[in-house]
C-alpha cells in the first residue's frame, strides 16, 4: 500500500526545460558568428556538467556556463553587450511565468485528499521557492524538499526526515537518472512521465523493472489505484 506520493517540479508539474532550450536557441543566434550550433551545444553542455560541482543546477549556473562559452568561442573577444544579453536571457528565464503540465493542478488536487504528497526537487533554493510560490500548489504538499543532488542518500534522508516507510513510497518524475533509478535503489517505487525534451545530462537507460511509466499524470490516480 503505497501512502506517500514524492513529485517532481521542474518537468513533471511545471514546464522548465523547454524555457532552457528557447534561451538556447537565442544563445546559438547570438554567436552565430563564432560557433556552428552543434559544435556551440557541445560545449556549452561541457561547461555546465563542468560547473555542476561549483554552482549546482539552476538558472544562474546555466547563465554562468554560457557566459563562459561565449568567452571561449570567441577566444575572449565577446563584445560586453553580448554578455549583457546573456544575463538578461537569464533574468527573463527566472521572470518567466510558471506553466503548470495538462492535468497537473487536478491530480495534484485528488491525490492530496488520500496521500501525503511530498514535492522532492533540486536546483537554485531561491528559484525553486518562488516558483513553488507561483505554481499555486504549495498548499496541496505536505511538504516541500529543495535538494542540491537526488541520489539514494538524498531520498533516504528525505523519507526518514518524514518517517515514511520505502515500500510505501512512490516518486513521481520525468528525469530516469534523478527521480527514477536513485529511488528504486532504496526499495522505494517510482513512476515515469517523460517530457518532450531531455537535458541531455538527464539522459539515462530507463530500468526494466520495478517501475511504471505513463504518458500523463492524468494517468497516475488510476495507476495509484491499482498497484
Ligand atoms: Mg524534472
């Protein structure tokens, strides 16, 4: 009997990454000039699972790494205006308002009358607050957990913070390397709803049992039911 629901934001209640590729696509037009889009991408991605370690995941780092590859490309000879735009693509990002998935609201909203759900998400402390804040939803959660990295440490910690038994846990999310495979190493549960797009470094081999995956959270309540 599972009684406690773990959801992911960004990609699984609210759209994020499609904010990520639009600012890349303006980021690929501004230094049109100097890099090839494939090869610019390439190093961009390099440069964020490089700075990982330093900024964690977000905005601001996501800024930071194209700040950096535009110096690099252009072998320090980006002009201030173009950095300047870079920054305002990332205040855009963070200004940009929160869209919630198809389904998402009503779900959440059924599911919070039988389940303790708890929202499990990583990134930039201030970023994930305020669009938490924005979502509309902060109110269905039982509680909210900003994660710098979701690895098996993370999720036990989490569970045993709230007391939650494992075995009756299930996590909700559209990433197979965050929200699937860590939790299924705890002996948890864990159901997949992919997104259209995939950051790259989120890209993992789905596992071949112990999971569900399901087109839409429009799918989970009766899915929930059945198990
Ligand atoms: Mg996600």
């Amino acid at each position: 009997m599972i009684d406690t629901i773990g959801f992911d934001g960004d990609d699984t209640l609210w759209h994020n990454e499609s904010l990520f590729s639009m600012t890349q696509e303006r980021f690929r037009a501004l230094l049109a000039h100097a890099a090839d889009p494939a090869d610019l991408d390439r190093r961009l991605l390099e440069a964020e699972r490089a700075n990982l370690r330093v900024y964690g995941y977000g905005i601001k780092g996501f800024v930071l790494s194209m700040i950096e590859t535009a110096i690099a490309v252009t072998d320090g000879r980006v002009p201030a205006r173009d950095l300047q735009s870079l920054i305002e693509f990332g205040k855009a990002m963070l200004d940009h308002p929160v869209e919630l998935l198809p389904g998402v609201a009503e779900v959440v909203e059924a599911l919070s009358s039988r389940h303790r759900l708890i929202l499990v998400t990583k990134g930039d402390l201030f970023d994930q607050e305020s669009k938490i804040a924005r979502s509309g939803l902060a109110e269905r959660f039982d509680a909210v957990e900003i994660v710098s990295e979701k690895d098996p440490a993370t999720y036990r910690r989490v569970l045993a913070r709230h007391g939650v038994d494992p075995a009756r846990f299930v996590m909700v999310g559209n990433s197979v390397r965050s929200d699937i495979l860590p939790v299924l190493s705890i002996g948890a549960h864990a159901v997949h709803v992919p997104y259209a797009i995939t950051w790259a470094h989120e890209e993992a081999e789905p596992p071949d049992e112990h999971y569900r995956r399901i087109d839409s959270v429009l799918d989970l309540p009766p899915l929930l039911a059945a198990w």
